[in-house]
C-alpha cells in the first residue's frame, strides 16, 4: 500500500511539472463600470429593445410640431415685423439721415407712442388687446 501511494504522488508530481496555467483577469463589458465605451450603443440598443413598459406621464413626441392655427402665427408674425420696422426707424433716425416723427401711431394690436424727452427719444408701446406696456428710452449720444 505504501508502493502504490509512493507510486501515485510520484506520478502526480511528474504531471505537475508538465502542466501550464494563466491568470484570469476580469474585464467588465459595461462601459459604466470600466469596460469599452465602443460598447454603449450596443448595450443601450439591447436594453432598449427589451423594455415594454411605456410610460403614462409621457408626452407625444409628435406635440412639438403642433403648429396652431395659421391665422394666429399670421397676426403673431405681423405684429413682430411691425416692431423690428419700428425700431429700425428709431436707429435710423438716431443714426441716420431720416427721422422717425413724434406722434402715436396705430399698429396691428398695439399703440405706439414717439416723443423727444431731455433724456432721448422715449417710445411708449401699448399692447391694446392685453393692456401690457412697455416703455424705451433710446439716449441721445
């Protein structure tokens, strides 16, 4: 019995030696916790395939291209051309050669009102559809 047991470490110890081994290192796949970035869409793909739950609160993402009604946009746009003609006679007359003249003016929605002050030419703009007001002082340089 002390032969064979002998015999078999014997054995053992000659196979040890012919035996190869590596080490094994761990390499994580999720980007998040230090694997390729080149792995993210394809992980996001897959988890986004996979998902079925759907959202309650979630909005239509079609809602932004709801247009409205045109004739709004339509009075809407107006009133924000006649403001930037507005303001371009106000430099030009600041600036320039032409002068924008002192006097209330009726435009779309709003009252304008133009008149020289000891501080600069003061336009007075009145939202008559809503009562909002807004005043601009343009200083004399």
């Amino acid at each position: 019995m002390g032969k064979c047991i002998l015999l078999i470490a014997l054995f053992f110890t000659l196979c040890m030696g012919l035996l190869q081994a590596q080490t094994l290192v761990y390499k994580p796949k999720n980007p998040a916790f230090g694997g390729n970035t080149f792995n993210y869409s394809w992980m996001l793909s897959g988890a986004q395939a996979q998902d079925t739950y759907k959202d309650p609160a979630a909005e239509d993402p079609f809602a932004a291209f709801d247009f409205g009604d045109p004739l709004t946009d339509f009075t809407e746009n107006l009133n924000r051309q006649l403001l930037s003609r507005i303001s371009q006679e106000l430099f030009a007359s600041q600036f320039g050669e032409t002068g924008l003249a002192e006097g209330t003016y009726n435009l779309g929605g709003f009252q304008v009102e133009v008149k020289n002050t000891t501080e600069g030419v003061a336009i007075t703009i009145l939202d008559t559809t809503t009562g909002g007001q807004t005043q601009v002082v343009v200083p004399f340089f």
